[in-house]
C-alpha cells in the first residue's frame, strides 16, 4: 500500500510544474489570429507585393526625372528612359500611372472607411435597437441594393459638378455600406442577447455605450474583412466609372482614367494600354487574397492552433 502511495504521489509530482519556473501563458486571440494569417501563404506574399506597389508608387515620384505634367514627344516607344513609352500628348506613361495609383488607392481608401462606418452605424443600430429602427434600415437597404451603382453613381457625380477625387469617392461610398450593414446587423441581433450586454443594461448603459462598447468590438474580424474587400471592390468601381468618362476628370486622374485615355492605343501600342492596367488588377487581387487571409483568421472554426 505504501509503495502504490509512493508512486501515485511520484507521477502527481512529475506533472506538477517545478516550483519557481514560469507558467506559460496563453496566446490571446490577437496573437492567434496574426499567427493564422503569417501562415496563409497567399495572402503574406499579396501583403508583400501590396506594401511594395505602395512604396514605389510613393517614393518613385520624388526621383523620377519625368513630372506627370510634363511633355517630352509625343508616342515615344518604351526605351530606358521611358520604360512604358510616351502618350499621344507626350506624358511619360510611367508618372501617368504612378499618379493613376496615388489616386486610386486614396478613393479606394476613401471609400472603403466611409462605407464601413456608415454601415458599421446602421448596421449595429438595426440589430440592437430592432423595431421600427430595424424595419426603416432594412427597407432602406434594400432600396440602395436595387439600384445600380454604377448607373446611379455616374447621375451623382455629374449632378454634384464632380470629376474630382473626392466627390467620386463619396459616392461610391454612399452605395458600398450595404452588405456591411446586413452583416452587422446579424451579429448584432445575435450578441444583443448575450449575458454581458444584458448585465451592461441592467447596469444602466446607454444604447451608444453597448453599441461601442460591447457589440462593436465583438465584431471587429467581420469589420475588418468587409473594409478589406471594400477597398478591392471600390478600385474596381472607380475604374469603371472613370473608363465610361463619368467618374474622376482632369486636372485629377486615376488608373481607370488612363486607361480611358489609352484605350484606342491597345492594338498599335499595346504597353499604354497594359501598363495602367495590370497595375489595376495587381491592386484588385492582392487586397482579395488579403481579405481571404484575414476571413481566415477571423473565422473560429478554424482555431485549432496550439496556443
């Protein structure tokens, strides 16, 4: 008897930890969710080439020797010197498309933060307050669903005196906060009737502190990734907004714009045509592959990672 004692308090001693040495502490959901997404290899090499497209398109401008103003010849053929040729006006292609992207990334931008929010406050308003709140948001919803953006979109800029950056942008973003909206609202239903924010209630929160305080943060891995795709999805739009000559006009740009302007070119001159539009789908399917990173680390169901 004493010697099964002896060994029972033996193996207990052996999986107790040694005194004095430190406890592992767990990774928060922060720390599995950035391992989730290092791990998605389609997505790290799409942050890479993102980060580098914006570094170039940034920094490339204060050395390069040609402005996107300036006139040298006009349809120079792609030299050292003029890697992507000239235009039919005699503006280096290389600055026409680094500007294209300043400003494509800024109302991809632009409206990605402006759409989220206003979805975000729709959204979360719907699905906690319920009633007629909810009634009146869904109808309204459904009605900007039902018209088409684009069509709409084009009315709105020319009825606003648009062309410029930023009144391209807003409309955008006045018909992208939909499908964020729809999304919020559903999670917001669902944890409105968690414990901690009916404790939060009966403690007498307001409803703006339980919707940024409690159901807001809760949601931030749909949030996130919805903002991510709505950046992809606005690059999109804007382009094609700007290539039927009703979005963004000059003296601002975009890369929808110089494709518009070098369209009739792609047969004789194919480089003023690829150019500005492989850089458009560079940007559109390394922000998808990002928000399929992100969705993947956001997503519970596969948090099956050692901590």
């Amino acid at each position: 008897m004493n010697s099964l004692l002896t060994g029972a308090e033996t193996a207990s001693e052996g999986t107790m930890a040694t005194p004095g040495a430190p406890m592992p502490e767990p990774s928060s959901q922060g720390k599995l969710v950035l391992r989730k997404f290092v791990r998605h290899k389609a997505a790290m090499i799409s942050s890479a080439v993102l980060l580098l497209l914006v570094l170039i398109t940034v920094i490339t401008p204060i050395f390069w020797p040609y402005d996107y103003e300036q006139t040298v010849g006009g349809f120079l053929p792609p030299t050292g010197e003029h890697p992507l040729g000239t235009t039919q006006v005699g503006k280096d292609m290389v600055s026409q498309v680094l500007r294209g992207t300043q400003y494509s990334l800024l109302i991809a931008l632009t409206v990605s933060v402006v759409s989220t929010t206003l979805g975000v406050l729709i959204g979360a308003s719907a699905g906690y307050l319920r009633g007629f709140t909810d009634s009146a948001a869904s109808r309204l919803t459904d009605l900007f669903l039902i018209v088409p953006q684009i069509a709409a979109a084009a009315i709105l800029v020319k009825v606003a005196g648009g062309g410029s950056w930023y009144v391209v942008a807003m409309v955008l973003a006045a018909f992208g906060w939909m499908p964020i909206a729809r999304i919020v609202r559903a999670e917001a239903m669902s944890l409105s009737q968690r414990e901690f924010v009916e404790a939060s209630r009966a403690a007498g929160a307001g409803t703006g502190r339980i919707i940024f305080k409690h159901l807001v943060p809760n949601m931030v891995g749909s949030i996130t990734v919805n903002a991510t795709l709505a950046v992809a999805q606005a690059v999109l739009a804007e382009a094609a907004l700007s290539f039927i000559g009703l979005g963004v006009q000059l003296p601002d740009t975009s890369l929808g714009r110089v494709i518009l302007e070098n369209y009739a070119q792609l047969q004789g001159r194919p480089w003023l045509f690829f150019g500005p539009f492989v850089v458009l789908v560079l940007i559109s399917l390394t922000i998808n592959f990002i928000g399929d990173g992100l969705r993947d680390a956001f997503d519970p169901r596969q948090r099956r990672m050692k901590a």
